[in-house]
C-alpha cells in the first residue's frame, strides 16, 4: 500500500457519516406494491414488454433496453402489474411507470438462474450478459454500465479503476458494501478485468473508512491484480476525472473520456452488484440506500427493492422528526430535494438524506468580495467568480468562454463562498439554458 494521494483543490465538508457507517445492512420487508418507472438512468427509457394484468416474477424482465444507451429493466417483486401509468419521479417530473402489486405470501425467488460459466464467455457475450442484468451506475450517475466497457475501435483499456470514494458527506452505503461484501466485490472485478483485457485494476478508498481498507486488503485474491489505494478523504474525490488524477496521476483533458487515457472506472457497489449477477443470478432488482440525516429517526443502512417508496422507507426508518424540513435523493452536495413521499428508489439513488429547518434555511446573498476562495475549491481549475457574474446577468454565451460546459456541478464553489452566492444553481440554469440553444441549433 503506498501513501494517501489525491488531486489538487476540492473541499473538505463535515462528513455526518458516523450516524450509518457502523450499522449493518439490513433488509426492508417486502412492501405491498412497487413502482418501477421506465426512465431509470442515463439514456433512452426502457420499452414496456409486461402488460397491465400480468404475472411477474422478481427478476424477469419486464421492459427492454430502448437503445444501446440504455438497459433492461427487470421486475424487483413477484406480483402482479396492476397499471403502467404515469407517476411521481424523483427528478421532478411525472413518468410512465410499472405499478405491480406484490405477491403476498410468495417466496420472492429468482425467476431465473441467469448465472453463467463467465470464464468460458468471449467478453462481447459478457457485456451483452451485464446490459441484460439491467446495470448501470449504482454511485448516482446512473450510466449504463455495459456502455463504459465497450471499448471504441482504436481505443484500448490499460486500467480497471474502482470507485470506493463515497465522498458525498452522509452516504455510507459503499462503505457497508466494501465491509461486508468483499467476495462479490473481487469477483465483479475478475469478470470487468476480463472483459477489459486491462493489466491490472485499482480499488480506490478514502481513508476515513480504514476498517474498509483493511477488509479489502486481507482479502484480495492472491491471483488477482489489484491494488488497493488509500486516498485523502477530500469531495469531490469520486468524480472520475479527480479520482484518475489521484491514483494514477492522469488528466483527462477537457471534452475527453477516461478511456482516452486508457481508465475505465466503475463504482464499487456496481462491482459488487455484477460480482453477484455472475454468482448466482441476480440482476439489478435490488440496492443499498444510506437513510441517514438529523430528520430521520433511526439512520439504517437498508437493502432495498428498486420501485420501493420513500414513505415505506421512512416508516421503516421510524418516521421524520418534527423539524424535518427537506429529503433529498443522493448526498447534500448534489443530491435531488424531493417533493413527493411516493417516489420510488431507482437504481442510481444511492441515499436518503433527511435535512431539519435549521440546515435548509437560505442564507442572505451578499455581493462577491473576490477572495477567490471558490477558485481554489473548483476542482477543474475554472473561475466561478467571472461564471457567477456572468450568470447573475443571463450572459451565457459569455460563460462559454470560461468553460461552464466543463463544469461538474460539485458544489464546491457554492460550499466556500463567503458571500453565500448560490453559484453552482446559476451554473446548472446556464447549463441547461446552453444545452438547449444548442440543441435548437443542431435541429435547425
Ligand atoms: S460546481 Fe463547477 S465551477 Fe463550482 S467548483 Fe464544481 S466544477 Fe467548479
Ligand atoms: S468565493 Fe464567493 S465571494 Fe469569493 S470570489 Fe468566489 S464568488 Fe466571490
């Protein structure tokens, strides 16, 4: 093991991960009914197969891919489908969605036995056999995961790189999975290093979770190479870009891919969820959510079927204190706030985290005093002092300038400010603003 990297910038929030990190994963009970939208991740939605009326089976697929950007999506219950109709979707908006009501009584086996003899498979069949598993980034982004390890003509994968970071304050959820799931985590790496033909892979942890460290290093295979590097615990450490910084000292220039610098990095949950898949058959049906924050009653770490509501969750976790005021899907950094309890877990939400009054209240904007300390958070080197004034005046053609398409939306610069001006907001409006403008031009 050598000593603890990482990369130049970024920030140092209060973690709060002491209130889950030492509790076991636990299992919630199965719940009366699930909701199961099509858009699940990054990419086109899946395409319904099941009917209104059917039978299902907990892991049978009940939509197809819609596309080579997107995967299949599998039935998290045994039960009935009861509507495919619109619903409550946690980015906001209203979305078809699978509505099965659970079987009551029913065993909740596996419909099929998916696993396969990997080691005889070509590393084509494998990729096909993970989009078929339904996988996609468990760490929040939510991207296909077959997509990443089909590696363009011409472009070759020296480096396998797994994401144990969790640099989201809260979140714990990798942390539970790297302690107690080792063995699926191994084996999900065997079968990427595989497929990738890479030469050696990495596991990445942050060292404020040293039991995880040392768990992983007393059981990585002795045939197996992998290293296991300790980073400084730093946000946002477990962007793809910063992480290959840290541990193999590449950049990934502006507009590129970590496979231009020959990385593909994968989240260690979804390691974990593909060690599993080619063990015994799972598919993605089920994921581990960290339920934590000062408005919960009893932060768990819970495994829970995908198309679970937040209100079961929360039940579960013993209800919302009286001064709860915000629930948000993901880490308080860049985490979704929620305005409906029936919204289900999807696939990418990798936590729960109930806020009270007193830390959601907004704080008096004051005008920037150029103390340039959001220059030295941002981890990509831009100027979030010009971008926020340049966003506060809607010159976004100007911001182009500046490089706000490279923006990642940390929230660092937000973090630091002294002047509490809500910087990373005005960015992801210009954002959209330029995407679309963008979009319009290329239809024209
Ligand atoms: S939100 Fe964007 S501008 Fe602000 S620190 Fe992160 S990457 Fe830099
Ligand atoms: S941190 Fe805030 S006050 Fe300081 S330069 Fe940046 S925008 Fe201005």
């Amino acid at each position: 093991m050598t000593q603890a990297r990482t990369f130049r910038h970024g920030i140092h929030p209060a973690e709060h991960k002491a209130l889950t990190a030492g509790r076991l994963i636990e299992r919630i009970a199965f719940p009366d009914e699930v909701i199961l939208p099509l858009a699940q991740h990054i990419g086109a939605p899946s395409r319904p197969l099941a009917k209104p009326g059917d039978k299902v089976y907990r892991g049978q697929i009940i939509a197809a891919e819609g596309g080579f950007v997107s995967v299949p999506l599998h039935a998290s219950v045994t039960g009935t489908v009861s509507a495919i109709a619109k619903h409550h979707h946690p980015n906001g908006s209203l979305a078809d969605a699978f509505v099965i009501e659970v079987e009551q009584n029913s065993p909740q086996t596996l419909y099929d036995e998916h696993a396969t003899d990997w080691e005889e498979m070509p590393p084509s069949a494998l990729i096909e056999h993970i989009q078929r598993g339904g996988f996609v980034g468990l760490g929040g982004a939510a991207f296909p995961t077959h997509v990443k390890l089909a590696i363009p003509e011409g472009k070759h994968a020296r480096w396998l790189l797994i994401n144990g970071c969790e640099c989201e304050p809260y979140l714990t959820s990798d942390h539970r999975i790297m302690l107690e799931w080792a063995d699926s985590i191994f084996l999900g790496v065997r079968v990427l290093a595989r497929i990738l033909g890479a030469e050696k892979s990495f596991i990445a942890v942050e060292t404020n979770k040293w039991d995880a460290i040392k768990t992983l290093v007393s059981r990585i295979p002795a045939d197996l190479a992998c290293e296991l590097v300790p980073l400084e615990t730093k946000y946002p450490q477990g962007a793809e870009k910063m992480l290959i910084k840290a541990v193999l000292d590449q950049e990934v220039p502006s507009g590129k891919l970590p496979i231009d610098v020959h990385v593909v990095v994968q989240n260690v949950g979804t390691v974990a969820g593909i060690g599993d898949f080619f063990a015994f058959g799972q598919p993605l049906i089920e994921r581990v959510v960290t339920v934590t924050g000062p408005a919960i009653r009893r932060p768990t770490t819970l495994l829970v079927p995908i198309g679970t509501r937040l209100s079961n969750i929360l039940e579960h976790c013993g209800g919302l204190t009286e001064d709860a005021r915000e629930i948000l899907f993901g880490g308080p950094m860049m985490g979704t706030p929620q305005q409906f309890l029936d919204v289900p877990i999807l696939k990418g939400t990798s936590g729960i985290v109930c806020l009270t009054e007193e830390q959601v209240k907004s704080r008096q904007e004051y005008p920037c005093i150029r103390c340039a300390a959001c220059l030295d958070a941002c981890p990509i080197f831009l100027n979030p002092s010009a971008l926020g004034s340049l966003a506060r005046t809607a010159r976004y053609d100007e911001m182009m300038d500046y490089n706000i398409m490279d923006c990642m939306e940390c929230g660092s610069c937000s973090y630091v400010c002294p002047s509490n001006i809500p910087l990373v907001q005005r960015f992801r409006v210009a954002k959209g603003v330029l995407r679309e403008k963008q979009a319009r031009g290329k239809a024209a």
